[in-house]
C-alpha cells in the first residue's frame, strides 16, 4: 500500500518594504507644482545697469558739453575719455589675444571732436570715405559715425602738420589752400555754363561754317564757344573780324558792339573747345538796325577762312519808340549821315515800322542842296521803294563822284511821299547827306 505524497505548500510572497518618503528640493517642487521660481536679485542689477548705460549713450553729447562748463577743461576731457572707453575688457583666448568680434566692435565706435585731438585714419577708411550732407552733417569714415566739423578739422590738421614738417609756415600753408580751392571751384563753375552760340572751325579742305547770331541792345556779354576739330595737341590761335556791314560806316567804329580781347582767342595745346564774348552797350538814341558779317580766321593765313558769324543787331530804344506807332508806319532810319567823296556810294537805310503781310510802295524825291545832281552824286531813275509783306527795311543806293578838285563839302537831301510825319513829327521823312571833300 502506497502512502500519498505530503501536500507541498507554497511559499507566502514577501511584499518589498514601501521605499523611503524623498522629498525634492523647492525649485523641483516648484515646477511640479507650477509654482513661479523667485527671482534672483542680481537679475534686477544688471538689467538696471543696462538701461541706465542705454540711456547715458543717448545723451552723452549733451552730458559732456555739461561737464565742459561746469568743471574745469583737464576734468572735463578725463571724465569724457572714460566715457569713450568700452564697456568691456574684451575676452582673450588661450594665446591672450582679443577676439575677432571684440576688434569689430572697437572699429565701430563712434569719435567727438571735442574730446579728441589726434584721430589715425585708416588708409583703406579714407578711401571708402562716404559723406552725405543731405542726411544730416554727418561723415562716415568706414563705418564710424563723425561729425561733420570734426571731419574737416581733423582733415586740415592732417594737411597743415604735413606742410608744416616740410618747412612751410602753417598760417602760410592754410591760406594757400584755401585760396586755390575757391579759386579751382569757380574757373569749373564758369566752364559749366552753357555758350549762347557754339561755332565749329572748318578743317583743312572744308567749307566754312555760317551761322546766324541776333543780339538786341542793352543784353550785356553774348558767350561764343568756338570747337575745333584737328591740330588738338597743339597751341592755336583765331581771329575773329568784322568783314562786312550795313550801313556807311563800321558799327565796330562807332562803338556799336566790341569783341573780348580785341577778336584774338587762342586755344591751349590740348584743349579743344575756347570762348569768347560779345558786348553790345546801351544807349538812348533811335539807331537802326546793323547787320555784320564776323569772319573767324587764322592769325597767319587771312585767306584761311574758318567760320561766319551772321550778327544782327537790334536796337532797344529803336523797339520801344515803334511800339506807339501805327502799322506800316514809313521813314528813314536816320536824319542825317556824313559820307566822303572817296566812297563810291551812299547807303540810305528805310524802315516800315511794324510791317504786315501785305506789299507797300513809297515814293519820294531828291533834293540840292550844296551838292548838284550828275556832278557830285548820281540820283535814282526811278524814285520808288517798294516793300514785300512782312518785310521791315529797304536801302537806297546813290552813287558819288569822286574828283581831284579842292571844294568846299556838299550836300543833297531825299523826302519820303508819305502822310507818316503827320502821324508822329519824329519819325524821320528826310534824311541829308553830307559829302566831305577829301583833297
């Protein structure tokens, strides 16, 4: 008979001890529980310090110029230069040499002319110097911001101790400087105002040149720019001369108009462009209006002609008499002219005052007076002037006798047909010409 094996019981399961209550430190705690840390005070420090520092570079200009004036000059720059220094010492590295970024930023700090005597510029900053006085007088010399008077001052030290090691008197050197720099600044301003007429210069073979000039009395100095074209490299002289006119006499002579330099303009080996002026003077006679012929020519060679200036000239007092008058208005441009027997003819100027699109005839008549008709001068068959519409003047030409015999001076008169005299007494109906006796 087998005996049942015993009955095996488990063995009971021992439950670990409960581990032991650790209760964190309060910043853990805190933010288990989403309570706010507390601040540490040296944050409040330093921020202060930082806003105060803000604030004491946004008005250092105005504090420095207090200190200025409310402590002697020697404090004042001491206290200022310790404005001026960095806020901090830059970190150096393993070597003790100054990081890259700490150079950067002691290249950007900003200058006062008041506090420093002696600034060392850069070559490469001057080069890269850009001033913009539209934004303020301010200059930037590569990235630091100087004011515009500490700019030309610390310049025209630079320029003066330089002059100044070479020998030279330092009143001496400023002077000089400023004096050819305005006088540099105005020979370029003149140069940039524009000509009234600009004549180019026939080259060798070419034509010359025509062009058409109209200056009215009283306009003061007309500028001509004359261009040449060849012979640039080289030293060259024009003239310009009067070679033809209306009228009996040169209005060169009589003072009508004068050219600078009596006519003569050089060229500077180089240069291809000079200029010369026209001056036409006022006056308060009733002159008729001068028509000129100004020939530019080389100095050496009269028949080497360059260009043609076609003057005329306009008489102010002459415009403002006609404004009174009536159209088609007829008399003669003068009472009287004196002419001398060796002149082959007498040129009678007429004018038509405010003249319309329409042709007009006039009639008038010769008069002796001391001289006779065939001996002394040859009168006109027909005695006649006629006007086209629109056109302003007409001439009349009588030919003179030109004798040996000794004579006393003759004259003769002309008389327009016309009722104009009635219209106003100092429009000019007759005109006397005088003949003076050469021998």
């Amino acid at each position: 008979m087998q005996t049942a094996p015993p009955v095996q019981t488990p063995p009971p399961v021992q439950t670990p001890p409960p581990a032991p209550l650790v209760i964190p430190d309060e910043p853990l705690a805190a933010r288990r529980l989403d309570i706010e840390p507390r601040r540490s005070p040296w944050r409040l420090v330093i921020l202060g310090i930082i806003f105060i520092a803000s604030i004491a570079a946004g008005v250092r200009f105005d504090l420095l110029e207090t200190i200025q004036t409310l402590i002697p000059p020697e404090a004042a720059n001491a206290i200022a230069m310790l404005l001026d220094q960095p806020v901090a010492t830059p970190e150096e590295d393993a070597v003790g040499t100054p990081r890259a970024s700490d150079n950067a930023a002691a290249n950007n700090a900003v200058v006062d002319d008041p506090v420093i005597d002696v600034a060392v510029v850069d070559d490469a900053a001057v080069d890269d110097t850009v001033v913009d006085d539209t934004a303020g007088d301010v200059a930037v010399f590569d990235d630091a911001l100087v004011d515009d008077s500490t700019s030309e001052a610390l310049v025209e030290d630079i320029l003066v101790e330089s002059f100044v090691e070479e020998g030279l008197p330092e009143e001496t050197v400023a002077d000089s400087f400023s004096t050819e720099t305005l006088v540099e600044a105005e020979v370029e301003f003149v140069a940039m105002l524009p000509a009234t007429l600009t004549v180019g210069l026939a080259a060798s073979g070419q034509n010359a040149s025509e062009v058409d000039l109209t200056i009215r009395e009283g306009t003061g100095a007309t500028t001509i720019d004359l261009v040449r074209m060849t012979n640039i490299l080289e030293s060259y002289t024009v003239l310009l001369e009067e070679v033809g006119f209306s009228g009996n006499r040169s209005p060169w002579e009589e003072g009508r108009y004068s050219i600078a330099n009596s006519g003569y303009v050089t060229f500077e080996a180089g240069q291809n462009r000079a200029r010369t002026t026209i001056f036409v003077p006022s006056d308060s006679q009733r002159d008729p209006d001068r028509e000129i012929t100004i020939q530019v020519r080389e100095v050496d060679n009269a028949e080497r002609a360059l260009a043609r200036i076609e003057l005329k000239l306009e008489d102010d007092d002459q415009r403002t008499y006609e404004a009174g008058l009536p159209p088609n208005t007829i008399g003669f441009a003068e009472k009287q002219v004196f002419m001398r027997e060796a002149d082959p003819a007498v040129q009678i100027d007429v004018i038509r005052f405010k003249p319309t699109n329409t042709a007009v005839e006039v009639a008038y008549l010769v008069r002796d007076l001391s001289a006779t008709a065939g001996e002394d001068y040859f009168p006109p068959g027909l005695k006649i002037i006629y006007f086209a519409p629109g056109q302003r003047s007409a001439r009349i030409l009588i030919p003179l006798v030109q004798d040996s015999e000794l004579e006393a001076d003759e004259a003769f008169q002309l008389e327009l047909l016309s009722n104009a005299r009635r219209i106003d007494p100092d429009i000019y109906q007759r005109i006397t010409v005088m003949i003076r006796d050469d021998d």
